[in-house]
C-alpha cells in the first residue's frame, strides 16, 4: 500500500529522512519495499500484514505508528473535527438495516447546497500520487479521507434516491424547517434479491445475486456495499444535496460479493479485512469537514445507526511475564511509554502488573502475548540477546510402524518396484468388475460422483487396475504402495463402526509372458521383504478355492487354483496369486498379473515379536532341493512340518520355490511342491556326507506318509 512522505508528515513532527523512515519501519513495524521520489513527495510501498490492515490502511494509521516506534508525539490539533448534531437529517432521511450482522454500523451525514466542481489541485495531485484520479470535489473529498483514515466512503445524489412510500413516516415529519414535506428519502442496507441489476459507476451493468450486499432506496439497489457505486444515484453538475455514507460491513459478504462480481476496489480491500465501527463517526466528521469547505453547502444533520456498540477491551499485562517472554529485563517503565505510545490507556495495577485497555481499532490484539508482542517489537527484536531453550528436550516416541512403512519402501524399490498411491475411493461399476460386494463397502453419506460412493475396502484393486493401465504404455511394470483400507466391523461394534487399516500391495505384470513366473518373481520379493524384517518362520498356505476361507469375497477377484495365504505361525497377514482371467478381461489387458496385499499393523506387531538378534555364521550354506507329490488339498504347512521335524537343527531356513499340477495329476488330485532346504552349523562347515544323510532321513519321512518324491 502507497503512502506520502510529506502528507505523513503533517500528522507527526519526524525529522527521519525517507530511506530512514523506512528503515525504522521496517524493523519495527512494517517492511517498506521501495521508496520513490515523486513530483517533490516520497512514495513509500509499504508491505502491511492482513491483520493490520484495520488500522494502517491509512496515513493516519501510519503516522500513529510512526509515533509510536519513534518515540513522537502525534500532532492532536491536525486530527480535531467539528461536531455534527443530528439536525433534520431524520426528517429527510430513514435508514435501515436488514440484518444486523451485514453492517455493524451506518452513519449518513446530509448536506444541502453543494457545488459540484474540479478539485483544488494539491488534492489532485495528492490523490495522483497515490494512485487515484480526480473525478470531482465531492467524490474525490471521499477518497481523500478514505486514504487518510482507512474508513471507505460514499457520496449519493440526494434527489437520485426514490421517494419512501411509507404514508405514516411522511406525516411524521410534514412539519419541516427544510421544508421537504412528502419527500423522505430511504437508504436500507440489504441483501441483493434475485433478479436484480446496477448500473455501476463504471458503467458496467452487473447481475446481482442474495448473496451480494447493496445500499438500495425504497425500490432500486444505489450502491453494492462497500465495492462500488452505482451510476443512478452519483452525483453529477447538478448535484444540490448530497448522503454521505461512511459504514461498517461484515468482511465476509464484502469479499463474497466482490468474488461473485470480480471487482476489486480500495474501499472492498479494507472492508474485507475488517474495519473498527468507531472509525465509521471521524471519518465521516473529517469528511463533512472537507466538503464543506471544498464545494460548500449547510449540514442537515446526522443519522448514526449503531445497534450493538464496540466497546474497548482490557487485558492484564505482566511485567515478570513479559520480561520472561521477550527473554530481556526491560523496565517496566518502557512498558508503560511504549503501551501508552501505541494508543492505549494504562493503568498501574500494582509493581508488576498493568491494565491495559486495547482501541477497539486494533482487532489483532486479543491477549496479553499480543500486548507482549507489540511491546518486544517496539524494543527491538535486534537488541534481544540470543539464548539457547532452557526447558528439557523430551524427544517424541517413536513410531514403529512409520519406521516399518519407510523401510519397506526401501526394501521394494531395490526389488526394483516403482512406489505408487491409490485413490481412497470406488463405485458400484468398479467393485463389480472385481466381483467385490458393495455391501461389506463403507457407503458415503454426500458422494462428489458415482466413483466416489464408497471408501475403499480393498486397495489391491487399485494396483492391479494401475498396472494393467501401464502396460498399454510399458512392456512390464512393477508397482507397490502402502495404502488405507476401509471396512465395517460387524463384530465388536453393533452399530457398525469403521475399521481403518494400512495395506502394503505389490502388483507385477509383463507383455507376451505366461505369467507362470510372476508368481514366483513376486513370491521372491516378499520372501526378500519379511526376511529383511526379520521374519524368517513365514510360509504360504496351500492353494484355496473361493467359499473355502473367511475372506470369500476378496478371493473372487484371484485364479482359484494360483494362489496362496501369507502366514506367520498360525496367522494369516495376507495373501497372493493371480488375477482371475474374467477380472482382467474387464479391465480390456491380455497380460497375466499378480499382485499381493499384506497387512501393515500385523506385520508391525509380528516385527516387533519376532524381532531377536542372531549372529551371522561365518561358516557356508548348503542348499538341497527336494520335490515331493502329495494330495491336492493337502496344507503345505503339513509338508514343511514334516521336513523341519526331520532335517532337525542343521536345516535352518525352508522355502517353497515351486508349486506345480498338470493335467493328469489334477484327474488324480494330486500336486507337486518344491523347496529350498538350506543347511548350516554354528560351529563347523558341514560337509556333504552330513547333509546327504539328513536328506535321507527327510525323504523317508515324506515317504513314509506315501507322499512321492520326486528324483
């Protein structure tokens, strides 16, 4: 915002130059970004924060301020008006307001025998300085002062406004000194009705909504409040008898309206800000002043409609308080100059306790650290000595699983994964193609679209819908993601409450591949995960079939005979295999894709039970493979705990590398799995002949079940 060096002046006895002046500003109170030298004056740009736009949005704002950091006295004398009494303003004039909570307060001032003419031209250039064009003496008097207090203003043409058509308020004042009797003009702040249109001041022809604000008379909108005037009720060469209207409008529907209409004014810019009521009274004193002695003319009095008046508040300010916040001793008589400086009254309470009684012109000051605030500034923050924190550092819990998430993106991006993020939300058409059931979905109440009706409940078809989308533009892809499911716990909440969970997923895909090997490739990467986690004792449960598990419908959308359970112990955190030909089908890919989904609080607690510390052998590994057929439903856990049972403690990890079936052994119920069996001592390499001998003793204890092994 632009402000005069010179007009500044007037108001406080300074002596600093421009660039100095902005200097103390700047460290005190506001950051000046230029100053310029313009026609004999000094344009300073100050840079006013949002808070302080009710009192320094004029120059009298700023020569206060100046005051107050430079240790000045403000010029009282420059600031004096005369009174205005109420007159026969009433008998000319009825104001109302609609709604108390659009306008605080609305002060109207009526003078009569005005001359419309060209300003004086230290105005005109005073307001050409700053950024503003003469019009004429009266409606550039208004900006004049709305630039000098920060209180917009408006001027209407008095004969413009339509006659009010109440009979019984005519008669009220057919007696009339001004002798106007019949001729009751009104001004009614209200919301715009629908329909309705202004010609406004820049001729422009705007449609007004119920959510604008407007100045009308008894029929027609004269101003959309505190934006712009309108062009019917602006004074002209004709003009005798003038309204002046200094208000107060509530700063939300100044800045709705000016955001429906796209006008951006001066007076719309303060008033969206918030202004104080009180400035409404001087501001338009200042201006009938101004008028009258620039075109002038006779007051008719004033009518002031102030229905909930804004006091001035009081707060307690402590000396130890203060002192120990700004982190300095500063006596307590710079409190008193400073707080008494900046425009508030102080009284002394005791030795180390002060009332302070706020202007209601600072809206920003609401408690004792503001007043703290605004005394430390004045002191300077750069005399304030640098001091490392004295309270005890309690450094925050950390969060496991938070540390679990970030370390598992580490793991998969090295698998080569690429991390991607899911959409919260489905609809009935996707869950459908995932033959997933609406009913177990948690439904929203306020839906942005059909694709948004519904949280998401199982993540892992977002990533396969994503990897299947990729493949149009890349051979293969390999994404993961830790994602939120959503779900309705019909069991320990019987109003059915909503169950939030993190998923880790993982999907692979690859063009021209029969996919057989993904399963595998994807298997690896999880054994990769959890074994980096510490979890070594996980194995994958047998094949399942749809209608077998407690998780039916999340088994639809897989091949019912390519895919396993994740299980730790006797605990399934997830599962794997790969989409159903029919669900890929529908999502128009030809490419075999598999994916996985792991639950992150299990795994975290899981982590966090399992996790011990075991030394590294320095001796070697040796690795056997063995193969054995066994019944179809047969669980491979059964198998795994017949090998470990006899391998005993040399064989230390088991791992399932294939799973096999072709045609004949499925006629036969039969199918093939194959492991990794490792072996190791703690304490000497083993060698071939030890090992040979255990996996004797493992083949005759799958034999011994009539399971074949295969050789």
């Amino acid at each position: 915002m632009k402000f005069s060096y010179n007009w500044l002046k007037e108001f406080v006895p300074f002596r600093e130059s421009p660039e100095k002046l902005a200097e103390l500003l700047t460290l005190r109170s506001f950051e000046v970004e230029s100053v310029e030298k313009v026609h004999g004056d000094w344009l300073l740009n100050v840079a006013l924060l949002p808070n302080r736009i009710p009192d320094a949005s004029g120059h009298i704002g700023i020569a206060k301020e100046i005051a107050a950091v430079g240790n000045y006295k403000v010029k009282e004398k420059v600031l004096e008006t005369k009174k205005y009494s109420s007159g026969i303003a009433r008998q000319m004039l009825d104001v109302q307001i609609e709604k108390g909570a659009d306008c605080a307060r609305y002060v109207a001032l009526v003078i009569d025998g005005v001359r419309v003419k060209e300003s004086p031209e230290w105005m005109k250039k005073r307001l050409e300085l700053l950024g503003l064009q003469s019009i004429n003496n009266l409606v550039d008097a208004a900006n004049f002062i709305m630039l000098e207090t920060g209180q917009p203003l408006h001027v209407f043409d008095y004969s413009k406004l339509d006659l009010n058509n109440n009979e019984n308020r005519k008669r009220e004042f057919q007696i009339s000194k001004f002798q106007i009797q019949n001729k009751l003009k009104t001004i009614v702040v209200r919301r715009a009705k629908k329909g309705e249109k202004i010609l406004a001041l820049d001729d422009k022809e705007y449609a007004l909504s119920p959510e604008i604000l407007v100045i009308a008379d008894s029929k027609n909108p004269a101003a959309i409040a505190g934006i712009k005037g309108g062009k019917d009720s602006g004074v002209s060469s004709e003009t005798r008898t003038i309204v002046l209207e200094a208000a107060n409008f509530d700063p939300a529907a100044i800045r709705g309206g000016s955001k429906i209409l796209g006008i951006k004014t001066d007076a719309s810019y303060r008033f969206e800000h918030g202004i104080d009521p009180n400035l409404s009274d001087f501001a338009m004193r200042r201006l009938a002043d101004l008028i009258l002695r620039l075109s002038g003319g006779e007051s008719k009095g004033m009518i002031d409609v102030y229905p909930k008046k804004v006091e001035p508040t009081k707060r307690a300010f402590r000396i130890e308080y203060a002192n120990r916040l700004i982190g300095e001793d500063i006596p307590r008589e710079f409190y008193l100059r400073s707080l008494t400086n900046l425009g508030m009254r102080v009284e002394e309470k005791n030795r180390s306790e002060l009332i302070v009684e706020i202007p209601t012109v600072r809206r920003d000051i609401v408690c004792e650290e503001d007043l703290i605030e605004e005394a430390g500034r004045l002191y300077g923050y750069e005399k304030i000595s640098a001091k490392l924190p004295d309270g005890v550092y309690v450094p925050s819990e950390g969060n496991s699983e938070l540390f679990l998430e970030n370390k598992i993106r580490d793991i998969a991006s090295g698998f080569g994964f690429t991390e991607s993020y899911a959409y919260e939300f489905t609809g009935d058409r996707e869950l459908e193609d995932f033959e997933e059931s609406a009913l177990l979905s948690v439904e929203l109440g306020n839906p942005t679209s059909p694709e948004t009706k519904y949280l998401l409940r199982r993540p892992l078809t977002k990533y396969v819908r994503q990897v299947s989308e990729n493949l149009r533009h890349f051979d293969s892809v390999k994404l993961f993601g830790i994602a939120k499911s959503f779900s309705l716990d019909h069991v320990t909440d019987q109003r059915h409450g909503l169950v939030e969970r993190k998923q880790l997923v993982l999907a692979v895909a690859e063009k021209g591949e029969s996919g057989e090997g993904l399963f595998y490739e994807l298997k690896g990467a999880i054994d990769g995960i959890l074994e980096a986690l510490g979890i070594t004792e996980h194995i994958y449960g047998d094949v399942f079939e749809p209608g077998k598990g407690k998780d039916d419908q999340g088994l639809r959308m897989f091949h019912p005979h390519r895919a396993a359970t994740i299980r730790i112990g006797d605990e399934s955190i997830g599962m794997i295999g790969e989409i159903r030909p029919a669900v890929l089908e529908r999502m128009k890919t030809k490419a075999r894709v598999t994916a996985v989904q792991i639950d992150i609080q299990s795994l975290t607690r899981l982590v966090e039970d399992e996790s011990e510390y075991r030394q590294i052998s320095k001796y070697p590994t040796i690795i056997r493979d063995v193969a054995v057929i066994v019944p179809f439903n047969l669980k491979m856990e059964t198998v795994l705990n017949v090998i470990e049972n006899a391998g005993g403690e040399m064989l230390v990890d088991t791992d399932l590398f294939d799973y096999f079936y072709d045609e004949d052994m499925r006629h036969n119920d039969k199918k093939s799995l194959a492991f990794h069996l490792k072996f190791e001592s703690a304490d000497r390499t083993l060698t071939d002949k030890e090992v040979n001998a255990i996996m004797e003793k493992i083949v005759t204890s799958l034999e011994t079940r009539d399971w074949a092994v295969r050789k």
